[in-house]
C-alpha cells in the first residue's frame, strides 16, 4: 500500500511537473506572441480622420432592415494603420453606373466636404448603383471610410466595396466589405452587417490590399429606393 | 394635342362637357347620383372618376417636399404634373427625382406661374414654409383645386382661418399634413383602444415629448446661394433665414409648432376635446441668434367625456435624451406610441384591471411575457407594487409604408372616391389654436384659458 501511495505520488509529481512545463512554453510562446504584436504596433499608427457636424433633421424613421449591426451608441475605437498612410483619394476622378444623378456631382465623392446637408452630396438612381474612384496609381490601400448621407438615421442596402488593379473589375477583384446578405447584387453574399449611417462614416480595411481602382455598391436605403454619397476616403501607402 | 385618356370615343374631358349641368348639384353636395364626384372648376375643369390618374403639382420641393414625392411615387395612379420653388437645387434635386421614374414635371420659380400654366390639374400639394401656405393654399382652392397643405396650417391663427373660410366657400377639399390621423398604428390605438374597447379605463394624463440633439444651423454650398433680389422677391431677408426659417419668427412657430403640432395634436384626439387652458414655460436658452424659444415645456387642461384630464408636452433642442414617443395613461392602464414604432407601440396593464387575455384572443393587442427581474434588495424592504412592474402588451399593427403615404392616399381617395378627409383644415384649426398659444403662454409667462369659440373659424 505504502509503494503504491508512493507511486501515486511520484505520478503526481511528474503530472505537476509535466504540467508546469507546459504552462511555462504557453507562458513564453503568449509573451513572446504578444512581444511579437507589440513591435508590429510600434509600426502603426492611429488613423487620424476628419469628422463632419453630426446632425440629424426631419422625421426619423422606421428602420427595419435584417442583418444589422448593434447599435452601441459608442464613438468608433481607434483604427491603426502602418506609419506613412495617407489620404491618396482627394479629387481623384469618379466614374458611376449613372451617369446623370438626380444631385450633386459625382466629384463631390472626393472633394473633401462631408456636411450632411442639402448641396453636399450626389443622389444616385434607384436600384443597384456602383461609383468608381480611380487613384491614378496603385496603392497598398489601408483604409476606406464611407459616409453616404449623414444626416438622417438611415440604412443603405447590398453594400458591397471592392478594390482592383483592374478598372472594369473583371479581373484581380478583392472584396474588402460585403452587406449584401441574400446576394442580390450577384457579387456574391456576403457576411458584413448592414449598419445605421451616422456622421462617422463606415470604416472599412482595406489590409494593405494593392489596388488602384475602388468600387463601391449599394441598392437604395431604408428612407428611399436612391443612392447617396456625401465622400468617400481611401487611405493608402505608395508602392515601392 | 391629342387626349391621351380617350378611351372607347370618350374621354374625360368629353365626360366633363356631358355633364357640365350637373356642376352645380355635385357642388353643392360633392355627389352625384349617389356616387362620389369631385369637380376642380374655376379654369381647371375636370371631373375625377375613382379610376383616373390624378395630375398633381408640388409647390415647396424642399426636403418634407421630397418626402412627399416619394410616397406620391409610391400610389398607383398618381401623377406629378408640375413643380415649384424658388431654389434652384430645390427644383433641380425634385425634378431630377422625378425624371428618374419617368415622370417629367414642369418646372417653375413661381407658384403663380404654376397655376396659371398648369390647366389640367387635378390637386396640388404645399410643402413650403409655414408663412406662406395661406397665401399659396388659398389660391390653389380659388383655382378649384383640393390642396394637401403640410402642417402646420399657418405661424398665424389669422391667415390658418383665411384657409378654412376659403376650403368652406370653394367646397374645395383642404388636407393638413398632421400625418398621424392617418397612421393605421394611431388608428387602432386611439379610436379602438382608447375610445372604442376603453383598455385603458379612463384616460387622465397625457404625456408626449420631441427631443432632439444639439444642431447647428443649416448652411448650403455658396455656388447654390439664391441672389438676394429674389429672396427679397419672395420675401427672405437672407439665405440663412432661407434654409433655417423654422428658427423666425416672420417664417414659422418654432420647435413647438414643428414638431409639437404632431404629438399636441393627438392630445386632443384621444381626450375627445380641445384644452380649456394652457400654461407653459421655454425660452432661448442656448441658440441666442435664434428667434424661437429652444425648449418648452406645456401643461394642458382639458375637460373630456369622462371627466378632467391633463396633459404634459416638452420639446428640446439640446437633448435627444427620450427620443419622441406619446403615452396616454388611464386608470387601467397606459398606452405608449411612436410614430416609429421601437420607440413605442405597447399598453401596459395595472394589475387590478380586467384581464386582457380576451383582447389578445381578438387581436386587438398581443401579449408578452413580463420580463424576469431580479432585484437586490440587501434586506430593505421593497414595495412588491414597485417592483411587480406589468408586462408590456404590444400593438399588432404594423405600418410598410413610410409615414406620410396613408395620409396621401386618404387625399387621394377623397379626391377619387369621396372618403372623408382625416385631418380636414377644421381639424386642423383646431390643434392650430392649441399649438400656437403656446408661444403666448411662455412669452407672457402667463396661464392662458381657451374659449369655446376660440376653436372655430
């Protein structure tokens, strides 16, 4: 009996052993992960974006939409992104599936404006509509902040943000953000949340993704069937 | 040009020439026959059959005027014939709109010019500031055509009743865009619920709110600045006036008339009686280049069916804080709605009210299992009346349409067929008088007591 005791014990203490080995290699492989992250922070900064007024007129409305995100009432936490990114889409050229919006000018999209008001924004048709902005070059792009219409709690519907090299989008196509739940759009489905528009803008990453040409979709909104952009931002790194 | 509603050798204008004899009687009694009939005479001439499409002009392309165009887009048979406003981006957004469901309005600067060109109209709709609806809603009648006029009627009680003296003596209809009667959610719950079924027992006290958030004045782009001879044309002292009148006192009634007309409204509605007496208190606390009072909060007495009742309203420009909703409480219950529905569309039932499984059963609401709640009292003793708080019970009626589209087609379908007006500019006289005092009230710091008399025009 006493052998056996002894041996339980010695099984015990190897097990103990045996285990404190191993939580000391998860121990150092979380640290030195975590050292490993850090440095990769070190290279980063936060996105610095220049926010609109937020305002809201009218009469708010009935939001009913499936697949959207939480609302937190929380400002945006910061987003990071590798030190030297800049702002590569001001007055960049913009090209539509409408060629004559109801509103506005399609160069309103990268003119760096963003108030919410009426004069501030280009409406496109009903339905589908994509606008393209043509960076000139490519980028590793980082970043895309999209405000459509801010000042009306709204939903736009099948939002969908593709970047490429290609400017018919036909080859080396990345989807950087999809909404579009029930594949309407024919793009594919995608699993991004539809979300509320507010004076942030939607933050999309771009992960360092190399592109000159970004497309954006969308498919009317929860207020009317027509599609809005107040700006949109892509934030890149040139290519060496 | 050729009649493009000829149909079988017949058209509506031949119909009209027809039974051109039988003006005077439909005139008198808005029927002929037995059968619903509208006549838009004085130079415009027509006879609407239930069945027609109906040619619409738009004054006041703004933004509620867009909101407008979109449900008009929405309702078969509805046609904008014309347009105007007196800026530019106004009509070119509008008409831009438009084209893009194949409609191709004509566009005008001024109303006047509208009505004048326009021949072959069959209802108008006014979405301009509140000053000049009387003028403009008021013309359109004289013209023999029914107007949809946006709330609130006028910023002046004066020129509100020139529009009911005109409605009257046209026999034209006049429509005020206090949307909610209308709403078949407000429908059910204030005519069956209330009034009808009485869930609620006896209603004493009405609560409602419209918080908003802190806003800077609207601006616009420079390049769409309107040149200042014909601001001064149309009478604005400048563009910034222009964009934000609801904040003047020459152009509008301020938040409480924008956005209390709606939700005082409904006071009256569900108390079946105007108020006896107003007291209120607001001031401009905190925009002081703005003319109207930035909050204001009212109380209402009224003397309903059932006995005295009060009610509170509060309007805030520098708080979203509540959001907006109305709540009507009884002694067996209350009842709490939004014209957006998460913010309110439930009844709540006080314990020793009857049961309410019948209604349920009937559909008249729906029930929810009262929330499981667990409090931490530490040993103190906590009142079971506190914390026993009911379940909610929600409405089961829901609204796929955007807010303001049953209200037009309650226009239309009077226009059409007859149906009676939901919010006829009597009606909305009346909520008129209610709202406006308000403003005397909080100016004079005074308790202001309404006459009978004052509610009719």
């Amino acid at each position: 009996m006493i052998k056996g005791d002894q041996e339980i014990k010695m099984r015990s203490l190897n097990t103990t052993k045996l285990l404190g080995i191993i939580l000391g290699w998860s121990l150092l492989l979380t640290m030195s992960g975590l050292a490993s992250a850090q440095s990769q922070d070190k290279d980063k900064v936060e996105l610095k974006i220049q926010l609109p007024k937020p305002m809201f007129v009218g009469t708010p409305r009935n939001i009913k939409t499936p697949n959207l995100e939480p609302i937190t009432g929380k400002p945006r936490g910061p987003f990071y992104v590798p030190a030297g990114t800049q702002l590569v889409s001001l007055n960049k050229p913009v090209t539509s599936s409408d060629r004559q919006p109801v509103i506005g000018e399609l160069s309103y999209l990268t003119d760096g404006e963003k108030s919410g008001e009426d004069g501030y924004f280009v409406e496109l048709g009903p339905g589908p509509q994509w606008v393209q902005i043509d960076l000139k070059e490519p980028y590793l792009i980082q970043a895309i902040v999209i405000w459509h219409y801010h000042s009306q709690a709204r939903v736009y519907r099948d939002v969908v943000v593709q970047v490429s090299e290609d400017k018919d989008f036909i080859n080396g196509v990345v989807t950087l953000f999809n909404n579009d739940h029930d594949n309407t759009l024919g793009l594919g489905a995608g699993r991004d949340r539809e979300y509320i528009e507010t004076y942030e803008g939607k933050l999309i990453d771009g992960r360092g993704t190399k592109a000159r040409y970004v497309r954006l979709w969308s498919n009317g909104n929860t207020s009317n069937d027509m599609n809005h952009y107040v700006e949109v931002e892509v934030y890149g790194l040139p290519v060496k | 040009m050729e009649d493009s509603d000829k149909k079988d050798g017949f058209s509506r204008r031949d119909f009209l020439k027809t039974t051109a004899a039988g003006v005077g009687l439909a005139m008198t009694t808005g029927k002929l026959f037995g059968r619903p009939f509208l006549l838009t005479g004085a130079g415009q001439g027509r006879t609407v059959m239930p069945s027609d499409e109906l040619r619409v002009a738009l004054i006041g392309a703004g933004e509620q005027g867009r909101v407008l165009l979109d449900c008009c887009l929405r309702i078969p048979g509805i046609k904008i014939a014309a347009l105007a406003d007196i800026w530019e981006y106004s009509r070119n957004y509008a008409s831009g709109y438009l084209n893009k469901y194949g409609q191709t309005p004509h566009v005008y600067e001024d109303y006047k010019q509208l009505l004048n060109s326009e021949k072959d109209l069959d209802a108008v709709i006014i979405a301009t500031p509140d000053w000049v609806h009387a003028e403009q809603a008021n013309a359109c009648l004289n013209h023999g055509l029914p107007v949809y006029c946006e709330k609130e009627m006028s910023n002046s009680l004066d020129q509100a009743r020139t529009m009911v003296e005109t409605a009257r003596r046209t026999g034209r209809l006049l429509q005020i865009g206090h949307q909610r009667r209308s709403n078949p959610r407000y429908i059910h719950a204030i005519d069956k619920l209330l009034h009808e079924r009485q869930i609620i027992g006896r209603v004493m006290i009405g609560y409602a709110q419209w918080n908003r958030a802190r806003a800077e004045m609207l601006s616009w782009p420079k390049k769409y600045t309107i040149p200042s001879e014909i601001l001064h044309r149309y009478g604005y002292n400048s563009m910034e006036e222009f964009r934000n009148w609801r904040w003047f006192k020459k152009y509008g009634g301020g938040p409480i008339v924008d956005l209390g007309s709606h939700q005082i409204d409904l006071f009256s509605w569900a108390f079946k009686a105007n108020p006896k007496s107003v007291v209120a208190s607001g001031g401009i606390d905190y925009y002081p280049q703005r003319e109207w009072y930035d909050n204001v909060m009212v109380i209402y007495e009224y003397d309903t069916p059932t006995g005295a009742a009060r009610a509170f309203y509060q309007v805030q420009t520098t708080t979203s804080h509540g959001g907006f909703y109305e709540t009507f409480m009884g002694d067996n219950g209350s009842l709490v709605i939004s014209e957006v529905p998460q913010r309110g569309d439930w009844a709540y039932r006080e314990a020793h009210a009857p049961d309410w499984a019948p209604l349920v059963r009937e559909g008249l609401i729906r029930s929810e299992a009262p929330p499981i709640q667990k409090v931490q009292t530490k040993n103190v003793f906590v009142d079971v009346r506190v914390t026993a708080e009911a379940g909610r019970w929600p409405l089961p009626i829901e609204l796929a349409k955007p807010a303001h589209q049953p209200h037009l087609e309650n226009f239309f379908e009077a226009i059409r067929r007859g149906v009676p007006l939901n919010c006829p500019a009597e009606l909305a006289y009346e909520s008129a008088v209610a709202v406006l005092k308000v403003n005397e009230a909080v100016r004079n710091h005074a308790y202001l007591k309404f006459r009978a008399e004052d509610f009719k025009a």
